[in-house]
C-alpha cells in the first residue's frame, strides 16, 4: 500500500489530469480576450497580460524530457512513474490544438470583417503568433528530424541568440537613451515578434 496514496503530492488539483486545472484557466483567459476583440470592445490591457503568461507558462510547462514510448511503458509497468493523463482526458495536444484554432478563427473573422488591420488586433496578434510559431517549430523540429542527421545544435542556438540580441538591441538602446521617436513602429514589432519566437523555440 502506497503511504502517499491520496495526499496533495499524488492527489492533482480537483482530481483532473495534471494541467486541467491551467489549461480552464488558460481557455477562459482566452474566451474573454478573443470575444473582446472580435467584439470590438475596449480590452484591459491585464486581461492581455494574463493571457500571455498563461500561454507562456501553459506551452513551456509541459515540456519535459522526451523518452521512446516503449521505455515509458516499461517504467509505467514497473510502477517507477504513474501513467499521466492529458489534461480534461482530452487526446493529446488538444488544447494548444483549440488555443491555435482560437487565434486563426479570429485572424479570420477580423479579415473578413476588414478590422484585421487595426493596430489593436493587429499587434496582439502579431505577438501571440510569433510566440506559438516559435513553439510550433520546436516540436515540428523534435519530430520530424532525427537527432542524428541535425547539425550541431551550439552552431544554431548561437546564431539564433546573437540574431535576437542585436535586433532588439536596436530598438532597446533608443527607448533607454529616449531618442526611439523617429523608429518605425514595425521595427519595434519585428524585434519584440522575434525574442518571442525565440523564447517559444527553446
């Protein structure tokens, strides 16, 4: 008999899969931001803020270290660790699969509604896609290309990192020196876009 058998340690919150209880969360951060947006209401910018990081924490927390399913199968049958179900007992990737769906339906219902184009949407968008482009490309990476035919991964992480420096380099040291009036707007947003595709790759 487990002595831990139902204490907090093995007792997720509400006795969900583990990570139900942040992708609710997360989904309805999501259906407010979105249904603000499409709306055309004004949207505070904490409920934006909140999003982020919940779409930060929510996509990078559940990356942990991949094994082949016949070892987690093994360790799952000789008890070393407990089978883990995915949240809400949802198949696999179905939330990020409905936060992505989320965002492209109103990319498109903006454009339809020829509002895409509004430096609101436009810039909230901008900043979540480069995020989840980021995250999309780790995984299509991890999946789709064998560890053995990769080029050494320090030539790439290197290059990304200095790229990402000095871009936002450019526009950071203007807003510190208070001289970044005369910037275009887009520089700023292909910086910052970038640093989070950056941090969505990792």
């Amino acid at each position: 008999m487990n002595e831990f058998a139902g204490s907090p340690k093995t007792w997720p919150p509400l006795g969900l899969p583990v990570g139900s209880v942040r992708a609710l969360l997360t989904l309805i951060v999501l259906a407010v931001v979105i249904s603000n947006l499409a709306s055309g209401r004004e949207i505070d910018v904490l409920w934006v803020e909140t999003l982020l990081i919940a779409l930060a924490h929510y996509f990078a927390s559940r990356r942990f270290v991949s094994l082949p399913p016949e070892v987690l199968r093994k360790l799952e049958q000789d008890g070393v660790i407990e089978k883990e179900w995915n949240p809400l007992f949802l198949p696999r990737h179905s939330i990020r699969i409905l936060i992505l769906g989320a965002f492209v339906g109103l990319a498109v219902y903006l454009y339809r509604e020829q509002r895409l184009f509004e430096p609101t949407a436009l810039s909230f968008l901008v900043i979540v896609f480069a995020y989840l482009l980021g995250s999309l490309a780790h995984g299509v990476k991890s999946w789709f290309i064998p560890k053995r035919t990769r080029p050494p991964s320090w030539i790439w992480r290197d290059a990304g990192a200095v790229i990402v420096l000095v871009m936002l380099l450019i526009v950071a040291i203007p807003e510190l020196l208070g001289s970044s009036a005369g910037m275009h707007p887009d520089l700023r947003k292909a910086a910052l876009g970038l640093m989070l595709f950056y941090f969505g790759s990792r």
